[in-house]
C-alpha cells in the first residue's frame, strides 16, 4: 500500500477558518478543479519519519518551509487506495513567490515520451465549504476532523 504525508495549513479569518491547498500539475489534472485539490503531500518510504516527509514535500511544492505547533490528524484512505497521513498547523504563507519542484512524467501514458510538468500549478485559501468541495473526497476527513478538535 503505497503511503503519503503532508501538511493541512488553516488561519483563522472572522468566524471561518480558511485552508491553504494546492492543485496537482500536469496534463491530467489541466481542467479538473473539484475534487482535485489536496494538501501539500508526497509519497514516504516504508520507515520514513512522515512528518519530516510531509515537511519535505511542503517545502518541495510551495519553495516554503512551516513552522508551528503541528496537529496529528487521523489517516484517510484514497479512492486509489493510498493511505495518506497528515499534521494540521495554523499559520500564515506569502502567496507571492511560491513556487513548485518539477517532475518527469509519462505522457500521454504508455507512449514512451516524458513530460517535465510542475508538481503542483495552483495555491490557494479556501473557506471551510469551499475547501471541502475542492478537496479530494477522501482529504475532506483532515477538515471535518480539524474543525471538531478547534471547536473543542
């Protein structure tokens, strides 16, 4: 079972909390928008510390690093199967200058030619409703989770 790690960045604005999210690179995901939103996150390797992984990938695809007092959240299983674990922290990210790692994909798939394509295209705060239809399906739990343990 292939794992993730990543980040959920949340502030608090009036009486909404917002939720920083990234939308994925590439060709294939060039005109989907809901539900195709996640937090910053990457695959970890088996016995890999996943919060220094998550904190990697955070890095790898906003040029930011985080800091703050991080939130263990429960781990969500994709549609795909992968198993995606993730820290929430409250904190605030200067959109002017992020900027994303490239990659090398296949494309189109099985055809032989590789793509180099932005991990990720798109950064943005979303409020809580909106955060949870843009969101992976699966990914919506970190929110719903979060806002329980905020209310508390």
């Amino acid at each position: 079972m292939k794992i993730s790690a990543g980040i959920l960045v949340f502030k608090k604005e009036k009486n909404d909390n917002l939720y920083f999210l990234v939308h994925p690179g590439g060709p294939f995901w060039k005109n989907k928008d809901e539900g195709a939103w996640s937090i910053p996150k990457g695959e970890a390797l088996p016995d890999e510390n996943l919060l220094e992984r998550a904190l990697t990938e955070f890095k790898e695809e906003t040029g930011k690093t985080i800091e703050g007092k991080f939130i263990e959240l429960s781990p969500v299983k994709q549609k795909s199967g992968k198993k995606i674990y993730a820290w929430a922290v409250e904190g605030e990210i200067e959109m002017s200058d992020l900027q994303s790692n490239t990659i090398m994909i296949e494309w189109p798939p099985k055809a032989g030619k590789m793509l180099e394509i932005p991990e990720v295209d798109a950064w943005e705060w979303f409020s809580s409703e909106e955060a949870k239809k843009r969101i992976n399906p699966a990914q919506a739990g970190f929110i719903d989770e979060l806002e329980k343990l905020l209310n508390n």
